[in-house]
C-alpha cells in the first residue's frame, strides 16, 4: 500500500493543496494511518516529533496501546469502530500518552480511508491543542482588527502591488478595495515624493528594518480639482513592515496609513506648546545656578535666544541693583545698568544696545521706561521707524536697529516680590513671525522666574559685603615692620554661602623687639561670629601687652570665652624672641603649625594639643621651638586643609609638600597655599599667617 492509493471518503472535504505550507509547519500537523486493526501503517516525522515515538517504533504497534491512557482505552476504541462502519469523521480535542510519560492534549481530525482494493483505513490528523487554539485565536484576531481597525491596512506583494485593502484604507484614499488589488503603491498614493517612499519600502524589504511614523501632506485622488486649495491636503502616518514565512521566506509588506489631517495644524500648534513648556522648564534648571546676579542674567539671555527672539538683553534698575528702595514711579528717566546681551546670530543689533556693564539713562518717552514704571509688558507687533526711536537710547542705535531688520518688539518687566527690578528686552530679526500674546506669556514667566533668582542673588550679595566689610574691619591691617621677623598673612571668606566666619590672625609688637603671632577659629559663621572674634581678638592684644607667657594668655581667654554663650574658639599663640631666635608656642585645641627649614623636609610642629577655649579649667603648654636664619612658620585655620572629601592627614601632607621652598617670597608662598589648597566651593573661610625668620 502506497500513499498514493488513499482516497477520502466521508463528509470531511480533501485536502487542499493550495494552503500554505507555513502554516501547516508552524503547526506540526501530524498524519497517522491505522489498519481496521488498529496498527499503525503510515507515521510521518511530524507524528514523531508530536508523540515522541520514531517510526520504527511506532510502525507495526497497536495505536491505542502506544499513546492512549488505559481508562481512555475502551472509549477509543468505539470511536475507532465507529469512524471505520459509518464513515463518519471524527474531531475533537483527546489527552495522549507522550513517550517521555507526559500526558499532552491533541486536537485529532480522524477520518476514513479506502486504498484501490478496497481495504479500510483510518487517517488521524493531530495537532497540539493549545498550539492551534492559539493560532486560531491569533488569526482570528487578526482578522478582527484588519477589518474593523480604524487604521487604514494594505498588504503588498514584493513587486509593491496590493493584495489586500481594509475597509479603512478605502475610506482614507477614496479608492474601493477592489481597486486597489494588483495595482501598485504609487498608482494610489497622492505624495509628491511617493518615489522616496517606493525606495524606502524596498528598502524596508530587502533589511526587514521597519519604517515607523513617516509623516506625509498629500491630496487624495478625489480631491485633485482643488489644486490651489490647501485645506483640502491630507496629512498621513505611514509605517511599513516586512512579511516574512516561519521559514524567512519574504511574502510582501504591510503598510499602515493613519489620516491625521484633523490633527495636523493642531499638532502643530501642540509642538510649538510643547516647546515653550520645554523652555519654560529648561528655564528652571539653567537660570539662577548661582547666587551672583550678572550670571542669572546671562542665563536668562542665553535660555531666551534663539527659541524667543533672535536679540536679548537684560537690563535691571541700577537703584535695586544697589538693594536701594525704589520711589514711586513717573515720567521721569530711569537708569538702567546692563547685565547680559545675547545674539542668535551675527548682527549689528548688537551695538545698538548697551554693552554689559554699561549704565545707560533712558527717557520717560522710552519703551523699556515705560515698562518698568507700569510694571507691565510692552509689546509691538510690526516695528516702524517711530518705534524704533523709542526702543533705541540714541538716534545712532536707532539707525543700526534698521539695518538689523527688527521688525518686531518685545519688552516685559522683571518683578520680584511686588518690587521691579529692571526688564527683559526682546527683538526679532531673522525669525518673521511678529510676537503675539502667547510671546508675551511666554517671556513673561521667564522673567519671572529669573526675577526672583535675580533678587536673591542681589540681596545674597548686599548681605555678604556687609558681613565681609565687617569681617575686614576686625582684621588687622597690613602688619608693619618687625626685628628679625618678616610675616605675610591672607584672609579669604567662604565662597558658597553670604555668611562670613569668625577666623582670625594678629601679629603684635611686644616689648625688647619681641613680636606675637596669634591665629584663631570662632566655631560657627555669620556676624556674631564675625563680632566675637573681634572682642577676642581686642582682648588677645590686651593680654599680650602684659607680657604673659603664651599659656597664661591662653589660660585668661579661655575665662572670657566661658563668658559668651555657646561659642567654641581655638587658637594658636606664639611669641619669637629675635635675639634668642626662640620662638614659644601654645595650642588651645588649633590645627598644629608647619615649620620649613631650609635643606630640611618640612613637619608639623608636635606640640601639646590642649582644649578649645571655653571649655573652661584646663590648663594650658608652652613649648619652645628654636627658630633660626630662614626658617618658616606656617600658621592657618582649619578650613585651609578640612574637606569633607578627603582625610586630614592627606590635606596637612599636601599642605607640607607645598613648603618645599622656604626661601620662596612669603606673599608668593600665600598665594600658593590658597590656591593650591582650597577650591571655589569651600564651605569654610581662612586665615593664614606666615613668618620668617631674618
């Protein structure tokens, strides 16, 4: 018996050779032909790889007792004799025996078979039942959303000509389904650049790469009687996909078409929104990163330029520049100080207006005048020749603002809890569009915002000169001249906040040529620091004129300290004898000093640490260190070396590599202390005393 002599019979229709074999292999569709003894006599390698068994295994076996369950044994068998008697097909879903013991469930389609002598056969066609029910839920899906998705749905052959049209592509083109089949792409689509897009489709064939989202303007076919008019283009979403067989044989593509064309000119409209939110937050991280009003300008220039006028300037009042109480506004002039000027591009705007820096008076009759005494923005759309006299602060700056181009003004005020503190200046060049109100919203809030970065930098820089001026004041001035002792000193305040701290140094004359070198810490920053270094600084001087020992003066300020409430101080007094080149130190709780002699590695001086003063009833050490002929004492404050990075015997080794030449000039060894040793954000501030010995 051949395969060849089977014929079908029953009410189950033959096989149709047409289907596609893909699907049959996605499948694994098995066939199996039983004798009227229920042997098996045909068994394909689909069978094998669904039930387990290989042909010589299964060829010549009982079927039932090879894969079937013994309880299903009987039902099985009248299933068997009955397709056998009557004829009749079988279809269903029945649980198997799988080689490996599993228990797996089949879909079987079982039919009846006569060979050309008219002997009987049974045919078994089985498939794993989860994989079918989930080909045909995918297909049927499938089917769902091709026909009722509001996407318009083509398939193409590889020679770009359709195969199949949804019924929403009919809709979108204006062409019926069964125009379309066998025709090609560019016979349907209304693009100027449908070769562009018949290249990029190839393309999306020969890579298998998708082409998602390409956004095109086209007219349908119906519509070509309106040439000339433009609300009758369509805007289309096309994505193309390949189709590839579970084999990667390619069948076609899929093209996807969405009519975006009610959403065209507002998606357009969202993307300009999109962008000025965009600016608008980009505005929030880039303006006000410092607390130094020229910067915050600059930023708020250089956020403005391009996206909202291609000439920005920012001017503030030069009365709240200087945190003076601004009077009641008039028609009078103002005096505006330039802070920032941007350009999107080269242009000779740009010497029309006031160079930063600059103070610039600007009349009662002029437009950025007039909209810092409204408070309110100044807009005008279409820029002529007498508006331009009154933007420009001179007749020459007028002139140039012609041959710019501006065409368009935009000037809206800076204001800061209720108080105005100048204005941002906006002009159009290049860009053609006239601003409009949503211009002015727009700039509006990005004043707004940099306004009020710019008033806390304005007060934050007030506070500081005030607390520094004060700081100064306590210090004393450039030392005088001292017998056989040169000495170089530095203060510098903390860089990252508007709070001076309490450091501090002295250098005093004392009696028989001797000089004391004094170096201080107040724990704790801001005026009252900067206050009570000054008492004790005035009572250090006080002290030294008694002419007590190092640790007697320590021991009585250590009393005062006590006496002021929640103050901590360190501190290092010395006092050099030239005559004996003795120098005689004690320590309340300071950083220890460092001692370069020449020809010699430079330590740290080992001296008794002590407490703090106002820790109260300790008592204190005099050491005597000798100091000859060029040798440097280095006296400094903690927050020389303390990072909040590093360990401290790291920073006090680096502080020590930088003394490797005690000869070097004291005021040079000052620099490279602090420049070398501190970094612009330091949270602490410093002094610093170095002497020498002649």
């Amino acid at each position: 018996m051949t395969a060849e002599s089977f014929q079908f019979s029953g009410d189950e229709p033959g096989a149709d050779p047409s289907r596609p074999i893909g699907l049959l292999d996605v499948l694994s569709v098995a066939a199996v032909v039983l004798d009227a003894g229920g042997r098996i006599v045909f068994w394909t390698p689909q069978a094998e790889e669904l039930f387990g068994y290989t042909a010589e295994e299964a060829l010549g076996k009982y079927a039932a007792r090879l894969f079937i369950h013994p309880e299903h044994l009987k039902a099985v068998q009248s299933l068997f004799a009955e397709v056998l008697e009557t004829g009749r097909s079988w279809a269903g879903a029945f649980p198997i025996r799988h080689k490996d013991g599993s228990t797996r469930l089949m879909e079987f389609r079982n039919m009846r078979l006569l060979d050309d002598l008219g002997d009987v056969y049974a045919l078994g066609i089985a498939a794993d039942h989860t994989l079918l029910q989930r080909v045909e839920t995918d297909l049927a899906l499938c089917e769902r959303l091709i026909n009722q998705s509001p996407i318009g749905l083509a398939l193409m052959d590889p020679d770009l000509r359709y195969l199949l049209v949804n019924p929403a592509l009919e809709r979108i083109d204006g062409i019926p389904a069964e125009d379309h089949i066998g025709r090609h792409l560019r016979d349907t689509l209304p693009f100027p650049d449908v070769d562009t897009i018949e290249s990029a489709l190839r393309q999306v064939l020969t890579t298998g790469t998708p082409l998602l989202d390409q956004y095109h303007v086209g007219r349908p076919p119906a519509d070509h009687d309106h040439d000339h008019d433009h609300e009758h283009d369509h805007a289309w979403s096309l994505s193309f996909y390949r189709l590839e067989d579970p084999g990667g044989r390619v069948l076609g593509a899929a093209t996807s078409v969405v009519d975006v064309t009610e959403r065209h000119r507002a998606a357009i409209e969202a993307d300009r929104a999109r962008r000025r939110l965009a600016l608008i937050a980009d505005a929030s991280i880039r303006v006000g990163t410092t607390l130094e009003v020229e910067q915050t300008a600059r930023e708020l220039a250089e956020i403005a330029t391009p996206e909202l006028a291609d000439v920005v300037a920012v001017d503030v009042l030069d009365s709240a520049l200087a945190c003076r109480r601004s009077r009641k506004p008039d028609n009078g002039p103002e005096l505006f100080r330039a802070l920032a000027l941007k350009a999107a591009h080269p242009t000779v705007a740009l010497r029309a207006a006031d160079p930063p820096g600059d103070l610039a008076a600007y009349g009662g009759d002029r437009l950025v005048t007039l909209c810092v005494h409204t408070g309110r923005p100044v807009l005008v759309r279409h820029v002529g020749d007498h508006d331009l006299e009154r933007i420009a602060r001179d007749p020459e700056a007028t002139a140039l603002l012609s041959r710019a181009g501006v065409h368009s003004y935009l000037v809206v005020p800076l204001i800061a809890h209720g108080e105005v503190l100048g204005a941002l200046d906006l002009k159009r060049t290049r860009n053609p569009v006239p601003f409009d109100q949503d211009d002015v919203v727009l700039a509006s809030e990005l004043a707004s915002r940099a306004a009020v970065a710019i008033d806390n930098a304005r007060w934050f820089q007030s506070v500081r000169n005030t607390a520094l001026t004060l700081q100064r004041s306590l210090l004393p001035d450039h030392p005088p001249h001292h017998t056989g002792l040169e000495t170089a000193s530095r203060y510098q305040p903390a860089q990252s906040t508007s709070e001076v701290g309490g450091d501090w140094y002295d250098v005093i004359s004392l009696a028989d040529d001797r000089t004391a070198l004094v170096v201080g810490d107040v724990m704790g920053n801001g005026i009252d620091a900067a206050a009570t270094m000054g008492r004790l600084r005035t009572a250090t001087c006080a002290y030294a004129d008694l002419d007590l020992a190092p640790d007697a003066v320590l021991q009585h300020l250590d009393k005062i300290t006590c006496d002021l409430e929640h103050y901590i101080v360190t501190c290092l007094y010395a006092v050099y004898d030239p005559h004996t080149r003795q120098c005689h130190i004690a320590n309340a709780g300071h950083m220890p000093p460092a001692l370069a002699r020449p020809g010699q590695a430079p330590v740290l001086l080992d001296l008794p640490s002590g407490a703090p003063l106002g820790v109260g009833g300790i008592s204190f050490e005099t050491t005597t260190e000798d100091l000859g002929p060029g040798d440097l004492l280095v006296l400094y404050t903690d927050g020389l070396v303390e990072t909040r990075q590093h360990p401290i015997d790291d920073r006090l080794n680096v502080l020590l590599s930088f003394l490797d030449e005690p000869h070097r000039p004291l005021e040079e060894t000052c620099d490279l202390l602090l420049y070398g040793l501190r970094h612009p954000d330091d949270h602490d501030d410093v002094a610093l005393l170095v002497a020498r010995a002649l």
